[in-house]
C-alpha cells in the first residue's frame, strides 16, 4: 500500500519538535510528529519554569501540557512510535518506525539532550559485541550467550526473540515494572558498570561485583543517537551541528533544541523548532 | 554623581529584548532595558499570531501584554529611552541616552528590523553633507541652509537648536501630529524623494517636484543602525552578525531577534533572546 509522503517528519514531541509542527502547519504542510509517551521527560519533571517569555511560574507539566494543547489545536498528527532508521532515498528520506516505512520530504531531529552512553567505553565495543538492536544482530549470537540491558519494556520482546536463538539470555532491567518474560530467560537486577573484554565483549561487570560471562551485550530503549539514526549526520561533542538556519551537514535534515546544545531551555527549543520548521517547510516545497 | 554599573543593558523591549532581561534577572543580574513608547511596533500591528508556542491565537497587541507582564512581574526596568552611542571603555561600555551616560558590563541589541535609509543614496551622502544628528555636526553648519527630516516629534528640539546657528532652517514632518517649532525654522510637508549632489549635498527633492537647496541633510528619529551605534560592530545584508551563542564579532556585544536576521518571528527572537541574555550573564559574571 502507497502512505502518502509527509512534507515534515519531526522527531521528538517535545518543545522544539512542537514548535516546528505548528509552523509547518501554518505553511500548509503535511505533518507527522514521532514522539514519545511523555514529550521531554526531562522538562515534565521540572518543578518551576519562569523564563518562557508570556507564560510566568508554570510547572514544567504545565507548560507542556498548553504546549500539546496548542499543537492538537493546530490538528498536529502525534504518533507515540519511535523512528529506528532514516534512509536518504537520494532526495526523500525513508524512516522505519516499527513496522512501518514512513516517507519525508524533509526531517526536522528534536530529539531532546542527547544519547549518553550507558555503560564506559560503549562506543569502542560498538559492533565488536555490543549493540543497540539484539534481532538486527541476533543471527550472529546464535548458540552463544548474550546480555541485555534494557531502559524500557520495550527490551522484553527482543530478549524473547533472543531466547530462541542464543544458548543463554541474560536480562538486566533499568526500568521499576516486572519484566514479563519468556522461561528461558533469566533476569538480572543490579547496576551494570563496565564492559570485560580486550578487543570483543567478554562479559559485563555489575555493581555488586558479579560477572556475566556473554560474547554480546545489547543495550536498548535509550535513546537512539542522531548520527546512528541517519548515518553521516555531523555532531561535535555529541551534539547535532547546525547553522542559524537549524540546516545540518545533510540536505533537508534539519535540527532543533536540546539535541543542537546548551543551554538545554524552553525558549530556545521553540525558537530553534519555529526556524527548522518554517525552513524545512520550504525545503519540502522545493520539492 | 557616580551611577551603579548594570551588568546587561539591553536595547530594545521586543520580544528579543525581554526575554533576555528575565533570563538575566533569574541569575540575579542587574538588568536595564531602553526601549520606546510601543515595544515592537510591527508586532504590535500584527492582527493575529498563531505560533508562539503555548499562547495561540492572538493579536500581536495582546501577546506583546503578556509579555510586558511577565517582564514587570520578575521587576524588569524599562526606560523609555533611546541609546544614541556606545563606547567601549576598555571592557566595559559607556552608553549615551539623552543627558544620561550609563555604564554597563555587557550589551545586548535586539532593536528589531533593521533601519532602513529614509532617501535612496543616504549611506553615498553620509559624513557628505548628510548626518543623524543635527546636534553633533551644527556647528559645520553655521550661516548656511539646512533640511531636518524627522520621524518623530525629538526632532523639534534639533531644529530650535539649529534655529540659532544656521542661516536657514527646513523641517520636514514625516509623523501627524503639527510640529511646535522656533518661529525662525520654515516647515514643509510632504514627501522626500531624492539628494541632490555629486559630491556633497547640494538639496533635497520632494515628490511634489519641489526641490529644497541645503547644504546639509539631517535624518532624525528612525532607528539608528547598529553599527552606527557601535562602531566596528559587523553586519551582513543590514543584519548584525552573530553565532549559535548569540555573540557578535566585539566581546560583550550579544544580539537577538529581527536585528539578527530572517525570520521575523515571536519564538525565533524569544529563544535568541534567552540565549544572549544567559550569555551576556555569564560574561558580566566574569568582569
């Protein structure tokens, strides 16, 4: 079945990416947001925010709550669905989100403050026994042992996959909830410290002490970095570059907010989401 | 009299120009923001605003309140006052406003769109017979005939002044209200159009035809372009240069909004106008 290309695909739906929905939209632009359940959870836990210019002493809830309300107003299309990759189609992008294929005109990155790793020197061990996406790679484990360390639920379904493959699944939850899991799976709690190994994974040292002997190591439900999401996108100290015209090193990718750099504030996201929307609008029309 | 130094003064009580006066005020700066009579008069006009994130549909007027409300609350002081020249003295900067010289450790400009010259050829006549203050250069003047274009009633005051030095005075009105003049200053109406000159000026067209022969042209009470009231300060296309961090090329020297460029838009100014006054902050934090 042929989707309808959207002229804008904004990742994130918190104040950047908002703010570049509803000026799309004004230009008449065809609109799709990705975002999480909760919009910048970083801003939603902020107890007090006094300096976004005409709304004094909200909450930082609050604001975010008059920021939705005002995009669902403007009929902003919000889809809590995560994008995992972004192909450069020579001209429009392709984004893979679960399993659908979403086609752009243009993208607009307000991803919030960007992907710390988890662990030390993960991105050393990156594709030598560590990585971000257990089925892509679970082929390569197969009959071996493997460690998944997981921010979200999101994690249980790959480690149930992973199970049918591998000898052994370790499962190390960072999230509060129960993890529900496959049998064969064994679940792990603690704080994971540092990788084992010289030059490929050899296991995962915890907290406590305790050492999980694995040949690979997954870490999933971060956040996804921007130039792991779409490949040869420029960052320099692990921030999205970009122009005063929010234009990053890629031709219609454009960025905005905490993902472009400090200092990490509201008005800055909304102005820096008003101009990467306003110019990725354009870019959309030229078309 | 030895006046308290401010830590930012701000030219300009836009959008750009508050929001950098209450994120200065937030950390504990000593704030003083010279503005006019109607903050953003193209703002002001704006019939209707609808992507400012968090405050939809609103007339330019309304959202301009909001503004000034939250800038009163956090205690912001407003001068009704007009910043003729900035010196630097050597790190910090030594302001002129009418009788008044105030000193500041840093500079934020947010004077909005850009001046554009009143007379086509203004910047080839500048210095040549053409000035934007009758006061400074009167004495070249003396015995001879001169034209005072003004956009604003402050003009008056020049022209009595000019009155008493020059052979002949002319005022040119371009605002509504009956100029109230020295008996000796011979006022017109209508429209200017052109220089007359080669080198120098030799008089003034107005559309009606009439040509008005001076030796001397004052422009008065439009904005005065930035880098006339800092010199050395670069501009481009008209705009003030500045980076990602809002600095302009002369340190202690921040802008933001309309002055910076295109787009002229509420949240492109609000979030510039955060970003020089957090960074205007830090730099009078370490004078």
């Amino acid at each position: 079945m042929q989707q309808e290309t959207y002229d804008l695909v904004i990742l994130g739906c918190g104040p950047a990416g908002l703010s570049a929905a509803i000026n799309a939209i004004i230009r008449n632009k065809k609109v799709l947001v990705l975002g999480d359940e909760v919009c910048s959870p970083p801003l939603h836990k902020a107890q007090k925010i006094d300096n976004y210019l005409g709304l004094p002493d909200m909450s930082g809830a609050e604001i975010l709550e008059r920021f939705m309300q005002h995009a669902l107003r403007m009929k902003v299309e919000i889809r809590p669905a995560r994008a995992e990759m972004i192909n450069d189609m020579d001209g429009s992008f392709s984004i893979l989100s679960g399993d659908d294929v979403i086609e752009a005109r243009s993208i607009v990155i307000a991803t919030g403050i960007p992907y710390k790793p988890t662990l030390p020197r993960e991105n050393e061990f990156l594709g030598k026994g560590l990585g971000y996406c257990a089925t892509c790679d679970g082929p390569l484990y197969r009959d071996r042992d493997v460690l998944i360390i997981s921010h979200s639920e999101e994690g249980e379904g790959e480690a149930d996959f992973m199970a049918g493959i591998c000898r052994k699944v370790y499962y190390l939850p960072l999230y509060r909830q129960e993890p529900n899991l496959d049998q064969r799976v064994e679940v792990l709690s603690g704080k994971p410290m540092e990788i084992i190994g010289n030059d490929f994974v050899e296991g995962c040292k915890l907290k406590d002490g305790q050492i999980i002997n694995v040949e690979g190591i997954f870490v999933l439900g971060g956040e996804t970095a921007p130039d792991r999401l779409i490949p040869g996108l420029i960052l320099e100290d692990n921030h999205i570059v970009v122009n005063r015209q929010q234009e990053t090193n890629l031709p219609g990718v454009f960025a905005a907010g905490d993902c472009t750099g400090a200092p990490y504030q509201v008005a800055k996201s909304v102005g820096e989401g008003q101009v990467a929307g306003l110019n990725a609008a354009r870019y959309a029309s030229r078309r």
